[in-house]
C-alpha cells in the first residue's frame, strides 16, 4: 500500500509539472452559463478503479457522474461494485451501492470532498442475509487539470459512520479521474 500511494504521488506531481501551462479558468466550459440554466458541456463521467489479488482478494469498480455548478462546486452521483474473497476461509462476496458527493475547490487543484454511501451486501459471512451498510466520508484532496476536458486526482477520506461492517478502513485513499463532455 505504502509503494503504490508513493508512486501515484510521484506520477501526480510529475504530471503537474508536465502540464503546467494549463489553468483551469482557461476553460470557457466550467465558467457560469450565459443563459442560466443547464449545460451539457459541464458534465462529466469518471470514477474510480481499484484491484487486490492473491489470498485476498478485493475488486472496486466506482463509475461517476457529476456536474459542475460553478467553477468551484461540483455534485454528483456514483455507482459501486465491490467483489471481495477470502480464501483461508473459502469465503466471497458481491456488494453494490450508490453514492451522492460534493465537492468544493479552495484553489484551483485543493478540494474538500463529502460523500454518502450506501452499501448492500452479504457483509458477514454468518449471515445469510444481505444488509445495507452506510458510510459519510469527509476529507479533501488535489486534482490536476490536464485539458479542459480531461483530470486525474487523489483524495483522503474519513468514513465518520465507519462500523465493523464497512468495507473501508480509515483514512480512504482515493485514486480517481474523471472526463467531460
């Protein structure tokens, strides 16, 4: 875990320093609309991706939708898919939820980040039952512009509700891109 959250920082600030000349307020798109209503050019799809395999192992799958208000908050909505298998103890499971997020940038690449999420799954392996399982993440991160169209980030996430259900351990580290339209 240490190595790969020191290689995506590495490559983060490698990647900021390749595309310096870009600034976020170059982009017409992000920028109130004129009419006062809905753009589809403020739209974005992105997510985030993550994989362990060997004894345990562990598969996220967290496609996004969101939409930038201002120049400075964007919401939106996030689907999950988790698979996870134990096997010492012959043990796997499917878990699929959804997610509503804010975030809000204090400069142009720091954010704060809110999220809640809703998990359903078979999260004990004595149950026979699926259950839901809720979690509230806060925290922050940086994201970097590399075109008006196209950004990469990582986050730092708290789950406040955290239970011994929950499928995270704090803090969440967050590796996610995003693309608009």
């Amino acid at each position: 875990m240490n190595r790969f959250f020191f290689i995506a920082t590495f490559l983060l600030f490698f990647t900021g320093t390749a595309m310096s000349q870009y600034t976020r307020e170059d982009d017409i798109s992000k920028q109130p609309n004129d009419r006062g209503g809905f753009s589809p050019d403020r739209i974005y799809v992105g997510g985030s991706l993550g994989a362990q395999f060997g004894t345990f192992t562990f598969v996220n799958l967290s496609p996004d939708v969101g939409y930038w208000f201002t120049d400075r908050f964007t919401a939106g909505l996030g689907a999950r898919y988790l698979y996870f298998s134990d096997n010492t103890i012959n043990y796997s499971t499917t878990i699929l939820g959804g997610s509503t997020f804010a975030r809000y940038f204090i400069t142009e690449e720091l954010f704060t980040h809110v999220e809640f999420e809703v998990l359903n799954g078979r999260f004990d392996r004595m149950r026979n039952d699926a259950f839901n399982v809720y979690s509230l993440f806060a925290g922050g991160g940086y994201m970097q512009f590399f075109s008006d169209r196209f950004f990469s980030g990582i986050m730092i996430l708290y789950n406040i509700n955290d239970s011994v259900y929950s499928p995270y351990r704090n803090p969440v580290i967050r590796v996610t891109f995003g693309l608009g339209f």
